[in-house]
C-alpha cells in the first residue's frame, strides 16, 4: 500500500471577519454588487468573492475592520444591509 488515503481534500478558505480557516462550504460567499454587498449562497454570481462564517459576530468584525472594500479592491463603504438580513434569517 502507498499509504494514500482516498479521501477528497475539502477546500478551505479565510473568513474575512475572524481571519479564521474554514472548509468551503461553512462560509457565506459574498459578491460586490455597485455598491453594496450580496449574500452569494450557491456560489455562483460572477465576480470576485469574500468569505465570512454566517454570523453576526463574524459579520460585525468585518463591517468594523473595512474587510469587504480591502478583499474586493474597492474604494469607499459598502451597504452590508443584504448580507446582515441573510445572516440574521440563517440563524433563526
């Protein structure tokens, strides 16, 4: 035996809130639209995307640290408006 192991290797990405590594699929993708922030939970919208764990606190510590504008190369705020509401209903 090669001692591999057949398992498939999960990507992992960074939350941008608490710059912790996670698996792909427990993070919220979120997409710059305009101006304003959209919650991308297929993973499918066109454009480049930032990672945060779906909670308030992560979300918070994003929002406060001006995570979005550095991680899509942007100028200016952005509305996170979308994203809070999609996160405070994934809680529930």
């Amino acid at each position: 035996m090669s001692g591999r192991t057949h398992a498939r290797a999960c990507p992992e990405r960074t939350c941008v809130g608490c710059r912790e590594r996670a698996a792909k699929s427990d993070l919220l993708r979120i997409v710059a639209t305009e101006d304003a922030c959209v919650p991308d939970h297929r993973g499918t919208l066109p454009g480049r995307g930032a990672y945060v764990h779906p909670a308030s606190v992560c979300l918070d510590l994003a929002v406060r640290r001006r995570a979005f504008p550095r991680a899509f190369r942007l100028q200016g705020p952005l509305d996170v408006a979308d994203v809070r509401r999609y996160v405070e209903q994934a809680a529930l």
